[in-house]
C-alpha cells in the first residue's frame, strides 16, 4: 500500500490561457490531516476537483490513495469523502432521505442494517433529532453538517472538505472540528481547505500554502512560524500626527497596516524598552502566528 494519500508531481491546471494550477508538488501522507490555505482563486478547489478525478490536468503525475488518477477515478471516489465548497444537498427530500440517496450509490456498501448505521451518522454530527425534516427548514450550521455526514456514508478512507467551516458560528465550528479530529484519531486521512488561520493551526498536522496555483511553503503549522517569521510581534497604535519614534526601526522589521505599526522581531526586549519610554503610544505584544506567515508569504492585496 502507498504510504501517500496523495501524490502529485508537476501538476498542472490551465482554463484557456489561465495558468491555474502552476506545477505543483504534493505529498499528502495518510492519515493525520493536511491543510491547504491560500487566497481566493489561489487554486484550491480546482487542486481537489484534480485529486477527485473531476477535472483532469493538463500535464504532471497523480496517484490518489495509490491509484493512477484520473483514469483509477471511480475507484478512487469509492473511497474517499466529499464536502464541497456549496453545500448541494437535494432540497427535494428529507435529512435521513439525502443520507440513503446518496447510500444507493454505493451497491457495495457493507452496512446491513443501514438504518441504524445512517441514524449514527446523524448523531456523530448531532443531527439525530432532525432525520425527518426537510432541508429548506435547516440553518446553514445543520446543513454543513449534514453534507459531512452524507461523506461518511461510504466509510471513506480519506474525506477530502473545501471550506467545511465558512460561514458557521464558533459553536458550530468548534463542534465541526472535534469531529474532524476524532475522525483523524480513527486512521481516517482529512484534507481540507480553509481560510482561517485558526482552523488550519488547531486542525492541521500539516499544511501547503498556495497563492497563483504555486505552494510557497509547506510543513506543520508550529515549523512555518518558526521558520519563515520572526517568533514576536508587537503592534503599536500610531495616532493622527504622532510620529512614531525612529529607534523602533533598529531592532525590527516594520510593517504599517492601516495605521497600527507591526515590529517583527525575534528579540523584543528594545523595541519594548522604546514603547516604555513612549507613554502615549498603545500597543500590543504577541507572539508571531500562522497569519503573519500567510501574509508574508501571500502579500496585503486584495484578490478580487
Ligand atoms: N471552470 C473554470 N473555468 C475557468 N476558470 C476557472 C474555472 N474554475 C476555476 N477557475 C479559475 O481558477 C482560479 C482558481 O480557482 P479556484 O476555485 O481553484 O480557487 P480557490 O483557491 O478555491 O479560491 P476560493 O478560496 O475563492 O474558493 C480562479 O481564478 C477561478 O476563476
Ligand atoms: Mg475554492
């Protein structure tokens, strides 16, 4: 058995003249979870829509879990777990009817009885108690939900969610990546992509970011802050007409954001010795996160 999820060398991705997918190298190893995070249009959906066999590349090498992709593609499918970025769930029927829809595509499926296994889906994603509604009356939280319960259906051996968290409270969220980790816990290889920083730290063993269909980096959250940002920020509050003192400028690299002064330093202890002597000034000492290497890596431009 390949010791890779996922393997993909050279690969690319073009639509018309668009280069989207630029080339790139990925190793996904099973199990544990593995984070893509990168801009809007970065080319994430389209990476996975490749993995899935949906889109085929236009050149490069892809072997997903151990099969030639695209032409192993329904084979491989069998195997895996989906959670598009839109939820498509059939509007037409009820929450326990899109579980068992979507049951009958897998004729082999060796769940005897389903119902009861279907009725525990349900329950992994606390939904047990709506089985019988439509799902015009469900919140977007219950929806997400669903449409990854809907991917456990075949048992996957990876289960593969674009954006699974977007738009849903803390409470939900939360709720979603317990889950993910027990799912992960059980052998169960997740890759997913996201745009929170806070998500990908908390979730991922390891991540690629990818900006213009290209990885910039690639390793566990902990080892990219430590190599590609310096370990402090400290964000000082510039006031109208208040000119920030020019020491600050020897001992960091400085970075204005909308008016707040970013000093990355791997040894605060001057730039917090200026601050001090400078009462009027307001401002915040952290250590350095996954975000300050997202938008190192990334840049501040807006993308669309
Ligand atoms: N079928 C298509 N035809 C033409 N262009 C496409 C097609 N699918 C995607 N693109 C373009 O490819 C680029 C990458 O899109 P993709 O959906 O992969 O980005 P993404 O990283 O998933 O972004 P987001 O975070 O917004 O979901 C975008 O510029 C998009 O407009
Ligand atoms: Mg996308």
């Amino acid at each position: 058995m390949s010791e890779s999820a996922v393997e993909a060398r050279r690969l690319v991705k073009r639509f018309g003249e668009k280069t989207v997918v630029d080339g790139i190298d990925l190793r996904v190893p099973r199990g544990g979870c593995f984070g893509l995070l990168g801009p809007n249009g970065a080319g994430k959906t389209t990476t996975i829509r490749m993995i899935l066999g949906h889109s085929p590349p236009n050149a490069g090498e892809l072997t997903v879990l151990g099969e030639p992709m695209p032409v192993a593609g329904r084979r491989v499918r069998a195997r895996i777990g989906v959670v598009p970025q839109e939820d498509n769930l059939d509007p037409d029927f009820t929450v326990m009817e899109n579980l068992r829809v979507y049951a009958s595509y897998f004729p082999h499926l060796d769940r005897e009885p389903l119902e009861p296994f279907l009725m525990s889906l349900l329950d992994f994603v606390a939904l047990a108690d709506r089985a019988g509604e439509r799902i015009q009356s469900l919140s977007g939280g219950m929806r997400r939900r669903l449409v990854i319960a809907r991917a456990l259906v075949n048992d996957p051996e990876m289960l593969i969610l674009d954006e699974p968290t977007t738009g849903l409270d803390p409470q939900i969220r939360h709720l979603i990546w317990a889950r993910l980790r027990e799912l992960r816990n059980r052998g169960t290889t997740v890759l997913l992509t996201t745009h929170y920083m806070e998500e990908a730290e908390r979730l991922c063993d390891r991540l690629a970011i990818i900006d213009h269909g290209r990885i910039l980096a690639e390793d566990s959250p902990r080892r990219l802050v430590a190599a590609e940002v310096e370990s402090n920020v400290i964000e000082v509050r510039i006031g109208p007409g208040v000119s920030p003192p020019v020491e600050l400028v020897r001992h960091a690299r400085l970075e204005v954001v909308d008016g707040v002064w970013h000093c990355h330093t791997d040894d605060p202890r001057e730039v917090l010795e200026v601050l001090r002597n400078s009462p009027d000034l307001e401002y915040l000492h952290r250590p350095a996160n996954l975000e300050d290497v997202f938008l190192r890596l990334t840049g501040r431009e807006l993308r669309d």
